[in-house]
C-alpha cells in the first residue's frame, strides 16, 4: 500500500511530511505508550499504528463537540469505526477511548508520548502540560499539532514559554507539528535519527538570549 493509498483510507488531519518524522521520532525514542488529547476519527492514531510497530493508543475526545460531521459520536461507533479502519490497512490496533473533556483530565500511570490536537487558549495548555507532565518519563515525547504561531498561536506559545523556561527542549518543527521532549541526551539521540533519515540539513541552531538549541526543521528549508 502507498502513502498515498494509506492517507485517502486514514483520512489524518496532517501532511505527510509531519507524519513521517512524527513515526521516526516514536520509532527512535521506543515508545509504546501514547495518549492523543483530541483524537477526532483517530486518523493520526491509525496512521502512527501503521507507520509504528507495538505502540498502544489512549485517545480521548469530547464527543459533544461533534468537530467533523461524518465522524463516530459516541465511543462504540469510535471503536467500530477505528478497527475497521485498522483492519483495512492490514494491523491490529490496541487503543483505549476516553470520552471526555481534556481540561477535567485525571492522569493515571505514564505516558511515553503525548500528543496535543486540541485546545486554543494558552492558559488551558499550559494547565494541560502541567497536569500530564508528572505521567511522562525522562524519554517521553510531546508533539503538538498545528503548532506555527498563524495556526494556534496559543500553543505556539505555550509551548514556547515552556522552553524559555527549559522545562520542554524543541526537537523538530515541521510543516505544522513539532515535537519536544525533557531530557538533552535525548534529543541528541532523536535529532540523530532524524538526520540519519533525512539528512543533516535539517539541523539549525535556534538562539535564545545566550543559549543555542539544537533543533530539527522538517519542512521545506531543508531544501534551501
Ligand atoms: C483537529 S481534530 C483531531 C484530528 C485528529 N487528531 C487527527 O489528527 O486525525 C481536534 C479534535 O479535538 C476535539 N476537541 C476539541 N476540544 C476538546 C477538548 N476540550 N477535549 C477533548 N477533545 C476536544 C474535537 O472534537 C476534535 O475532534
């Protein structure tokens, strides 16, 4: 099956180019744990079960939003629909549906992954981060979608006053989803994966007062 095939029967709400970092990132760091907080028809869940052998999903979304008009409304169909999904494209799919609203979150266990595909206000993000960051581990990943400061300038800044404060260290930027983790031994070792996948000129050194960041850029500058 193509890329291409795969996307039209997914339907993920990111481009191609995100999703193939975002599964190197969950590939090189070994995560098996992943939580997505505003999962919508599970597109990304399925796409990154597919890219990514052995991981298991916790996808929660509000189903009284009723964000997309043709997708599932309740958790049964969700789960119906999902394996259906999963079955289309040739995998199992271990995932877990919470209906529930991401601001009244109560965290159990830990995550390897996190992903951010849901809220617009800064203040409710940085609570969002604040509250799953004890259920995470030194090598867990947070990604966020539609992170570029014109798409949700909420959680560009957010997530960008948790690096001032070194409390999350950038990775990669891409076309609109970057991904940050907590530990520095760690982002050597997944801006190396990334490198070795897509080549070293990605890599750009980020200045912020008097410190230099290391970080990945996916997206079209690696051409340049
Ligand atoms: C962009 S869509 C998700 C797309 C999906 N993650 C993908 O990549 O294919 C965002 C989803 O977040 C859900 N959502 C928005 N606010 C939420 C909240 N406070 N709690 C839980 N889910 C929420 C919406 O209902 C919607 O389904």
């Amino acid at each position: 099956m193509t890329m291409a095939e795969l996307l039209a029967e997914l339907k993920p709400m990111s481009i191609v180019q995100d999703l193939e970092f975002a599964s190197e990132l969950l590939k090189a760091a070994k995560s098996k744990k992943v939580i997505e907080f505003g999962a919508g028809a599970g597109g990304w869940i399925l796409t990154m079960n597919h890219l990514v052998p052995d991981v298991t999903f916790i996808a929660v979304e509000n189903f009284s939003i009723a964000f997309g008009d043709d997708w599932p409304k309740t958790k049964a169909s969700w789960l119906l629909y999902v394996h259906n999904k999963a079955f289309a494209v040739g995998n199992d799919l271990s995932v877990t549906i919470m209906d529930k609203d991401v601001t009244e979150m109560k965290f159990k266990g830990e995550y390897d992954a996190v992903r951010f595909d849901c809220l617009t206000n800064m203040k409710d993000i940085t609570k969002l981060i604040d509250k799953v960051m004890p259920h995470t581990s030194e090598t867990s990943l947070f990604f966020v979608d539609d992170i570029s400061p014109n798409t949700c300038p909420g959680r560009f800044m957010a997530f960008m006053e948790k690096s001032l404060k070194n409390e999350l260290l950038p990775v990669w930027f891409g076309h609109k989803e970057g991904a940050w983790c907590k530990n520095i031994n760690l982002r050597a070792e997944l801006q190396k994966a990334l490198c070795q996948r897509f080549g070293e000129k990605g890599m750009r050194w980020l200045e912020i007062n008097d410190s230099v960041y290391p970080i990945y850029l996916g997206n079209d500058w690696n051409k340049r």
